[in-house]
C-alpha cells in the first residue's frame, strides 16, 4: 500500500507539471495568434493549439490509474502469501516461558505474551517451557484468564518449538525462568529471574550454566525487585536491570454500593476480612498469620480471614493443616472465622476476590516480589507486610493504610554453601513473635469500631 500511495503521488504530481506548462504554452499561443494576424510574417503552424495536445495528458493519467491499481493488487496478494511471516519492520520476539499454571514465573510470562501480542509493531512467537515441578498441574488459558485472555494464549499466539524455523531473524529472546544458556534461536537475550533467599543457589537453576559461567555479551538479567536483584549480584551476575511487575487493569476499587453487594453476596457483609493468597508454604509463614489472627479473633469477634491457596499445584489446605497451627486452623475454620479456597480462579476472579476485602496480610520470610501484595495495593486494600524485604519497592513508607511489621530477613547460613557448590535449603530468619501483627492490627488498623 505505501508503494502504491507513492506511484500514485508522483504521478499526479508528473500530470500537474505537463498540465501547467501545457498551459503556458496555451497562453503564448493565444498571444501569437493575435499577433499572426496583424502580422502575416509568422507561420502559422509554429504553436499547435492546447486542444491537439490534452487527449495526451489524459491518455497519461488513465495509464497511471490502471498500473496503481494493478501495484495495489500485486500488493495484497503478497500479504496473503506471505500471511503468518513477520514484517521487516517488526520486532520478532521469542518468549520462551512456562505458561497454564498459577506458579509466579507462568503468570508473568502469560502477563508479558499478552502485552506484546496486543502490540502492532511486535512479532511474537511462544515457546513453551515445562512446568518446574512435572508434578504440577496445568490449566488451560480459558481457566486461567478467563475467554478473551486464554482464547489469545492457547489459539493466537504462534508457537514455535526448538528445531523450528523462526519466520525472519529473531530479534530478541525473553527467557521467563532461571535459566543462563544460550538462547534455543540466537539472538540477544532477556532472562527474568529471582532471589528470594539472598542468594541463588545452583539447585534452583534450570540447566548447567550458573550466573559466573553465562555468556554475558548478549545477556541481561531483569529482576523485578532490589531484593532480588542484591541476591543474583551476590551469586555472580554482571548485568542486571530491576523492573517491577505490574497488575491487570481490573485489579482497581470499587465504588462502594458495588462493594457492599459483593460483600453481602459472598456473606462477609459487616465483617473486617483479612486476606492472604499463597501457596502456604513456610516462607509465607501461614502458622504465624494463624495464631496472630486467632488472638485477633478474640478482641475482635467480627474479624474473619479468607485464605485463597492452590491445592492443584501445592496441596495448600494439606500443608495448613500438617503445619505448626493446623489445629489452630481447623478449630477456626469450624468456627466459621476463617474461609479457605483451593480452587482455581481466573484473573477477573482473583480481583474481584480482593474487592471484597479490607486488608492484606502476608507475614512472608522471604519473597522474589510478592505480587499478591501489589494486587491489594491496586484495589485499594489496606496491607500489612514484613519490613526489610522485597516489598519495601512498592509498598512505600507506612501510613495511609500501609504498616510494616519489623523482621529479621537476614541469611544467616548456606551462603558460602552454596558458593561451594554444596546443596542445602536456606535457613532464614523471619518474624519471632506473632504479637507483633497482633499490636498493629490491634492499635492501629481495626481499633475503631466504625472501620468494623
């Protein structure tokens, strides 16, 4: 099509110059005539007339009509030929992640291959990455995000596997797991990776290539907190970029006649309901949350807790209960002070779940990012989180509805370890006292009876 617009310009452009000198010529050509017939001495036939010389100009434009219209179509058969191949002046991405689970590292490489497959300037193909763990469960895109979302995960997205041909050169390679080898298509290379613990160990790290042995001269690191970032310099990165995640638009508030009929349709109406989402595992520290909230309970006899954990992939209510407070648990539970969901949601789901809450806990040991809290944050939930950790990036100074409770998140041993290469989990020293969420929940965030 822009060949055709600039065939088609030039040759107006062409016919307006003939037609303007034509003109000249047909102005001095009346100006002799008068003058041949004062003066008899001038020949008569040295300036043929304009009249003679327009069947020419509009033999010219109908000539340049037709060969446009014979370029637009020569055109548009090459699209169709050439549909499915990316454009010299796209961007071709490969996306190599693990997707159709609710593991952090397959919602955001699901996040990134929706971002770019909305983009016209992007030609993305996915290459999908075994699931980390083969005991973990897969969805499919429609369970996870929902019609529209999954429908552009599992169908419009081309996929491309290692062998494969990628249509064009590749441009670049985003790699969404802790993976440091050589890209499967050459091209330069983003790996979206974390530290949790303070330092990475060579257990956690798909393949062979550890940070000190990757080829680091097409390769950048991104991590998406400082935390994280501190953590993978401390193993032997050499570039490394911090880029936050961020959250789906529909995590936002509601206005607050939505929000009650939410929250009288899910029976939490006239409750303050603490959440927390995680998998429950140790570093989330569920047992203190348990007993912090059960002293809460008891000053407060119209709080309520809803735990949204992942059986699927982790048997999250298994590890509630075979925990420190799985009596605590249960005997809340039956109480009816505590609502536990296992099941999966979509996206849509997740926030809507967070609309109908007051506040967000997450009493966590140790975090990559921690992007549950974030979510809460974005529609408009009071938090309550750890100090010193991954969320002190976003969650800012306390106040406003914010409040950090103080912990040791030092690595305190494993470290040298892990430099000699040795295995061996990380012991991490977190929250001690289980008061020290009782005294901010209880002095500062549901003392007043009117936030009840």
């Amino acid at each position: 099509s822009t060949f055709c617009f600039w065939f088609w310009f030039c040759a107006v452009c062409l016919c307006v110059c003939f037609c303007s000198r034509a003109k000249g010529k047909s102005n001095l050509s009346l100006n002799l005539s008068a003058m041949e017939s004062e003066q008899s001495f001038l020949p008569s036939n040295k300036f043929p007339s304009l009249r003679r010389q327009q069947p020419y100009y509009y033999l010219l434009l109908l000539l340049c009509l037709v060969l446009s219209r014979c370029c637009c179509r020569f055109a548009a058969a090459a699209a169709d030929d050439n549909e499915g191949t990316c454009s010299k002046s796209s961007l071709v991405v490969v996306l190599e992640t693990p997707t159709n689970t609710s593991n952090s590292y397959s919602i955001v490489g699901s996040n990134i291959a929706l971002a770019l497959q909305r983009r016209p300037d992007v030609d993305v193909y996915l290459l999908k990455l075994p699931n980390y763990m083969s005991s973990w469960k897969s969805h499919s895109g429609t369970a996870l995000w929902g019609e529209k979302d999954g429908r552009i995960l599992d169908q419009d997205i081309k996929r491309v596997h290692a062998g494969d041909e990628v249509t064009g050169k590749a441009d670049l390679t985003i790699r969404v797991t802790i993976d440091f080898r050589p890209p499967t298509f050459p091209s330069p290379m983003l790996v979206l990776a974390t530290s949790e613990r303070g330092y990475l160990s060579n257990e956690a790290i798909s393949g062979d290539v550890t940070l000190p042995e990757a080829d680091w001269s097409n390769l950048k690191v991104v991590a998406p907190s400082l935390w994280a970032a501190d953590g993978l310099l401390a193993s032997g990165a050499k570039d490394v970029a911090v880029v936050p995640h961020g959250v789906s638009d529909h995590f936002r508030p509601l206005d607050f006649s939505d929000r009650e009929s939410l929250r009288s349709a899910l029976g939490l109406a006239d409750k303050f309901v603490f959440l927390h989402v995680s998998a429950m595992t140790p570093n989330k520290n569920p047992s203190l949350l348990l007993s912090a909230f059960a002293k809460v309970q008891e000053r407060f006899s119209n709080t309520h807790l809803f735990l949204k954990g992942d059986d699927d992939m982790y048997s999250s209510e298994a590890r509630l209960l075979g925990s420190p407070a799985g009596g605590i648990y249960a005997r809340l539970k039956e109480q009816g002070h505590v609502t536990y969901l296992g099941s999966q949601l979509t996206s849509v789901e997740m926030s809507t779940l967070h609309q109908a809450c007051d506040c967000y806990v997450s009493p966590y040991s140790y975090e990559g990012f921690n992007l549950p809290v974030l979510e809460a944050l974005a529609s408009g939930l009071k938090v309550i989180v750890t100090e010193g950790g991954s969320t002190d990036d976003f969650v800012g100074e306390e106040g406003g509805g914010r409040w950090k409770v103080k912990a040791e998140l030092n690595v305190i041993e494993g470290v040298q370890r892990a430099k000699n290469g040795q295995k061996g989990a990380f012991r991490v020293e977190g929250h001690k006292d289980d008061e020290l969420f009782v005294d901010v929940v209880a002095k500062e965030l549901v003392v007043d009876e009117e936030s009840l």
